[in-house]
C-alpha cells in the first residue's frame, strides 16, 4: 500500500484525469485529506487508509468549530475518497457511509445593486493601458456572468468580437458559449487596439488579459483592483469578483429573464443551484410591490 501522499496524489490524478476538474477543486480535496492524514497519524499512528467509521467520527467531533460550508466541504472530500480506495479495491468498505453532512439554512448570494455595478464599471481610468484592461474585465464579469477563474485563464482566442460572444471552458472542461453585449464589446475591443500591447511590452502570452509585467492576470491581483475600484466609488460593503457573479444573474432575473437561460449563462449544470437566485429576485420584487402598491405604503406608515 503507497503512503498517504502517494495515495492522496494518485487520488487527486484519478480525479483530474477522469473529470478534468480545476487545480482550485484539487487542492481543496488535497489540502482536506492532507489534514486528515495528519490528524489520524497524530492521534493513532494510522495511515489514512486504514481508517475507521469510529476513527472519522472522532475526527468530526473535533472539527465542530468550523464553519457548516467548511466542515460539508470536508466531508465530501472524504466520501468521496474513500469510495475511490474502495472502487479500486485498496479497501473492502467504505467507513463513510454512515457520515452525514450537516444541514444549513439557505445561503443567499450576496449582491450589488445596479447604479453601484454602474459606478464601479466607470471608476477604471481609461487614460491607462491598466484602467483599459480593468474596465474590459469588469464589463465582461458583469455582462457574462463569469467566473473569476474563467476570467482569467481566458484565451485570446476564445473571443469573438463580430459575434459579440465569448467561448468559456467551465467547471469539468465543459464548454458553453456566452454573449457579451456591445459595452462589453467595445470595452474588449478598445482594450485589444490600445492596451493589451502595451502592457505585454512586446511579449507574447495567450491569455486575454494580462498585467504589466506581461503574465497573465491573476486571480488574487483582480480581486485587489476591484475592491480598490469600490472603495473609489463608496462602495464599502463587501466585494469581490464573484459579487459580480450574482449581481449578474439577479439583475438578469429582476427584469425577466428566464431561469433556464440564466441557469445556460452561469454554466449550472444544475438549476437548483441556480433557483437560490430567485429568493434575491423575490426580495426586489416585494420591496417594489411596497413601494408602488397603495396598500403596501398604507401598511408600511402604520408600523
């Protein structure tokens, strides 16, 4: 039997072989089971392999300060694990059958509402080949609904400024085709005729956005502009590349707009992921029925 790295990494091979999934999904299933390699040879010199359901027990009791998304998280990755070594017969059973995870209430996807997008979408300064880029990344997030990681490992190639269209390879290595709407359009267009060759500085790089030192734009680097970008503007609530996300996708829906064609544009491959949207959507809508309803004011001035 190979040693906890060696299997944890064979694991983790399997998984990207088989699904294609991102090195971001990887390194949460590495770094969980990593810590549960550790925890068992602490406290009762086992390799993870020969774990118990009694061992995975105790483990869990001694996770419960962690947050429910966390402490889910977790035991996903160790379901999931442990029916690999038994699929693939480095074990008879599987101690995770009788895990179960713990139940949370309904996470509403935190949002921004549309003349704050508006402010941050013009707050980059279109006098920098770096306020250029950050504008054409900001209007694709918001028109496209995608996500950071799509973002930024976009290649140059995938777009298509006639069509007004992008190509995004998503989560698994699926493949959807997204429209971006002619601000976003001609914010790319106008990065690619005046900044992009600026900033490579002669260099050659595949990616759609890169930085100045001529790499591709990084995940952390475009979380740092947007939260500098709302600050600019007052925005002092919490922000980050994946509000852009939901802001996408409850503004889409707040005017209308089918749940199955949101659902196609975020790349759900469930619309249950996508339904959590609808609550925000609800939320707009009753607080628009209270304003404009002559009972809803009635009721609101009696409280």
């Amino acid at each position: 039997m190979p040693n906890d790295s060696e299997l944890i990494d064979e694991f983790c091979t399997a998984l990207w072989l088989e699904e294609g999934l991102s090195k971001a999904t990887l390194q949460a299933y590495r770094t969980d089971l990593f810590q549960l390699a550790a925890w068992l040879t602490q406290h009762l010199k086992l390799g993870v392999a020969h774990a118990s359901a009694e061992h995975l027990q105790n483990h869990v009791h001694d996770l419960v300060d962690l947050k429910t998304t966390s402490l889910n998280r977790k035991l996903s990755s160790y379901k999931r694990f442990f029916r690999w070594l038994q699929a693939n017969q480095r074990r008879g059973d599987n101690p995770t059958e009788q895990l179960s995870g713990v139940r949370q209430g309904l996470r509403i996807p935190k949002s921004i509402a549309e003349d704050q997008v508006i402010a941050l979408l013009e707050a980059p300064d279109l006098n920098t080949s770096a306020g250029i880029r950050d504008r054409a990344m900001l209007e694709l997030m918001y028109a496209s609904g995608l996500r950071v990681s799509e973002l930024v490992s976009m290649p140059l190639r995938a777009v298509d400024l006639q069509a007004g269209a992008v190509k995004v390879t998503g989560k698994g290595n699926k493949e959807r085709l997204v429209p971006m709407g002619e601000p976003a359009r001609q914010a790319i267009a106008l990065y690619q005729q005046q900044a992009r060759a600026d900033l490579l500085k002669g260099q050659q790089n595949e990616h759609l956005f890169v930085t100045h030192f001529g790499k591709p734009m990084t995940r952390q680097a475009f979380w740092k502009n947007i939260k500098r970008y709302a600050l600019k503007v007052g925005i002092h609530t919490h922000i980050s590349p994946h509000v852009l996300r939901h802001a996408f996708a409850t503004h889409l829906l707040n005017h209308g707009a089918d749940l199955r064609v949101v659902q196609l544009l975020l790349g759900h491959a469930n619309i249950v992921t996508t339904q959590i949207y609808t609550h925000v959507a609800k939320e707009h809508l009753r607080d628009v029925l209270t304003q404009a309803h002559p009972l809803g004011r009635a009721r609101r001035a009696d409280r």
